[in-house]
C-alpha cells in the first residue's frame, strides 16, 4: 500500500512540474491582439484550420540574427508550442532561448506590413527591426 502512495505521490509531483513548465512557457513569448487578428486571418485566407505560426532565428541580416516567420502544420517533437487566444506558435528550443520574455506584433505602416519581435534579449537591432545580436 505505501509503494503506491510513494507512486502516486511521485507520478503527482511530474505532472505538477509539467503544468509549471507549460505555464512559463506560454507566459515567455507574448502575441499582442493585432498579432493574434493578423495570423487568424492568414490561417482563414490559407483555408487550413492546421496551420501554426513558426518563428525561429536563423543566422544573417545587418546585425547578426534575424527573425523568421513561417506557416507550419507540423510540430517536431522538441519543438515548443505556445497557445495564445485562438491561435498557436511553434518555436525551436533553440531559438526560444533567444525569443523568452520577447512580444510579437503586427504593424502596417508606410514601410508596408510585417511581424515584429520586441525582444528584450537584443543588445542592438537593425533599422529595419528584422535583425539583432545578443
């Protein structure tokens, strides 16, 4: 009888910890409402209820790395998924590291359109906002 309340004692505490991680995970990149309307919108125009948004880094541009936005239906098995509103986000565990605490937003100016990340691990950004370094 004890080995089963050890057991479920321990099986209690992993799934504990598997809810705190979900929860830091979906409070460390934030979407604002503009993003959250822009990438619902492209998910309705593409017709494909399946689609995610991928951000990940990818090394270039004028600073050093820069932000990538992509349309994905599959999620890698350590890929990161993060729920916000009606939509979701997959990032990989690597650019996620460099993505924690950042925002993503969507602005249309006389530049045109696109998604930013207001990343507070930047040490400079380029221009353009696209591109950073740590």
């Amino acid at each position: 009888m004890i080995r089963y309340v050890i057991l479920f004692i321990i099986i209690s505490k992993y799934f504990e910890n598997i809810l705190k991680v979900k929860n830091i995970i979906n409070n460390h990149i934030k979407l604002t409402k503009t993003a959250i309307k822009k990438i619902k919108n492209l998910i309705f125009d593409k017709k494909n209820k399946n689609l995610k948004l991928r951000v990940y880094i990818l090394g270039g541009g004028c600073s050093g790395f820069q932000y990538q936005f992509t349309f994905d239906e599959h999620k890698n098995n350590d890929d990161i998924l993060i729920k916000q509103g009606d939509v979701s986000i997959i990032v990989d565990p690597i650019s996620f590291q460099y993505l924690v605490g950042g925002k993503i937003d969507y602005i249309e100016n006389l530049e045109g359109s696109k998604f930013i990340v207001k990343n507070p691990n930047a040490k400079n950004t380029c221009g353009c906002g696209l591109s950073f370094n740590i």
